[in-house]
C-alpha cells in the first residue's frame, strides 16, 4: 500500500442520480484513491448501481446495510472496513456533489502536513455556499455557531461532512462511544478528536447546493440535531478525558490552510 493510500467513505441514501458522477470524478481526482460506498438500502437502487460497478473496478467497494440506518454509523463502518485495508486518509464526503470531489487533493496535502482531521470548511476565509437561500443559511449557520459555542469547539465549520481523518482519528472514532445521530454526528466526531488532542485544520471549500435528489436533512432533523448537541455537552462533561499520549503534539493547527 503506497504512503498517499487514501480511501473516500461515501454514505449514500437514494442518490441514484448523482452516485455515477461522484464516483467518476472521484476516481478521476486522484489516482491512488479508493471508494467505499456504504448505502442504506436505498429505495431507488444506489447500492444496485454500486455493486455492479464495484464487480468490475477494484478501486470501488460497497458495504450495504438494510434500511437507513443514520449517518454517523455509515461513516464508522465505513472507517472499520476501510482500517483493515491499510489506508493513510481516510475521507468522508456526501453523495450529492455539494462537495467537489476535485478538492480532495487539498484536504489530503493539508492532512499529510500534519492533521488528524482537515475539514472542508464554508466558513473560513475562502470557503463559500453557492445555491442556498436565506432561510437554509441562516439554519446552518445557527446550527454550527450553537454547537461552536455550546461544546468550546475551535473549527469554524463543524458541521460539515467533507473531511478528511488520519488513521489514528479513523481508529479513535471507531472505538469511541459515538452516541450522537444526524447533523450532530459531525459535531461529536469532530470533538472526540478535538478533546482527544488531535490537531484539527480547515481548508476552504464552496459549497454547492444539490442538483439532484433530495436533501435528508429535516427541520425536524435539524432541531433533532441542535437537541442532541445539548446532551451531548452533558455527556462529554461526564466521560473521563483520554489520555494525554494521543495528541501533545497536536494542537497547533487549529486554523485555515489555503
Ligand atoms: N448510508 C446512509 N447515508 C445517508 C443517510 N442519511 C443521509 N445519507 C447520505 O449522507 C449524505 C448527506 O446527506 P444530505 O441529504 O446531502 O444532507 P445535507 O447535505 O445536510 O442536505 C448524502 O450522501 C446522503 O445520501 C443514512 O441514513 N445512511
Ligand atoms: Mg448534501
């Protein structure tokens, strides 16, 4: 396995329209890049279309679960099957397109200058959303200073799930107890790494709404969401810290890399 080896997890629900493209370009982006699709049944056949693909490209693999079962444990089963094939980068992205697959080459060179976990972020100098409305920013905005604010997170964009993880963030996260589900999965992802000492970095992306399919993300999801951040706050208050070894030599990158 070559040093660079980076595999992209892609959680998919019913993203029969935009999974060919994501995967091309992904595939296109990086030449040592592998994909690992982990869909929930989706109704309109996604993991169908994955798996005849996947019979064919040794690059693509498929984890398919039975019916939908949450973001945050798509990406740790991804991260559990992807640990056992060697991987330096593990990557999250979403399935619509929202995230340019043509990024991930500068979210791994930020990763391979020293970061556990670099994300893909809207909210640092150079980072913009294209194709939302008012109402849609000012949610996410909200969402992500509330959770900022409410769990002393230094990352601008915590909400964000185009991101790039180290194999000892992948390992962590993996054997952390991850309670949360929906939007707040991002957010107790990104703090187990935080608290763990990790150095965590940003590097801007523009966001681009989706063209296709539909959004899983609820105002019901969202308020869902912002309730589960405030438990959350509890819950980290009441765990015991990990130990220090993780990350002494980690915090320093807490800022945006261009
Ligand atoms: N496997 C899996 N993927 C999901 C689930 N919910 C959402 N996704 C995928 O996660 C990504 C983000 O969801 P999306 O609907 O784009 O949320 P938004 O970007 O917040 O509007 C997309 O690739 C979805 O297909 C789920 O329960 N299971
Ligand atoms: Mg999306």
């Amino acid at each position: 396995m070559q040093k660079s080896a980076a595999v992209v997890c892609l959680p998919t629900y019913n993203e029969a329209e935009n999974i060919g493209p994501v995967i091309d370009r992904l595939l296109e982006a990086l030449p040592s890049l592998d994909v690992l699709v982990v869909d929930d049944g989706s109704p309109d056949g996604t993991g169908d279309l994955v798996a005849e693909r996947a019979a064919s490209d040794p690059r693509l693999g498929l984890i398919r679960r039975s019916g939908r079962q949450g973001l945050g444990t798509a990406y740790l089963a991804g991260f559990r099957q992807a640990l056992e094939g060697g991987y330096v980068h593990f990557l999250t992205m979403d399935c619509d397109l929202s995230h340019a697959p043509e990024r991930v080459p500068a979210l791994i060179a930020a990763a391979a200058g020293g970061l556990d976990l670099v994300i893909g972020s809207r909210y640092v100098a150079g980072g913009a959303i294209e194709g939302w409305g008012p109402h849609r920013r000012v949610l996410s905005f909200g969402a992500n200073s509330f959770a900022r604010a409410w769990l002393r997170i230094e990352s601008h964009d915590c909400t964000s799930g185009f991101r790039c993880y180290s194999r000892r963030a992948a390992e962590l996260l993996v054997n952390s107890p991850v309670r949360a589900s929906g939007y707040s999965t991002l957010v107790e992802l990104l703090v187990r790494c935080q608290r763990a000492g990790l150095a965590v970095g940003e590097v801007p992306i523009t966001f681009v709404d989706r063209v296709h399919g539909k959004s899983k993300m609820s105002s019901r999801e969202m308020l869902e969401g912002v309730r589960s951040v405030v438990t959350l706050g509890s819950a980290l208050a009441r765990e015991p810290r990990l130990p220090a070894s993780i990350g002494e030599e980690g915090r320093a990158g807490a800022g945006a890399i261009r």
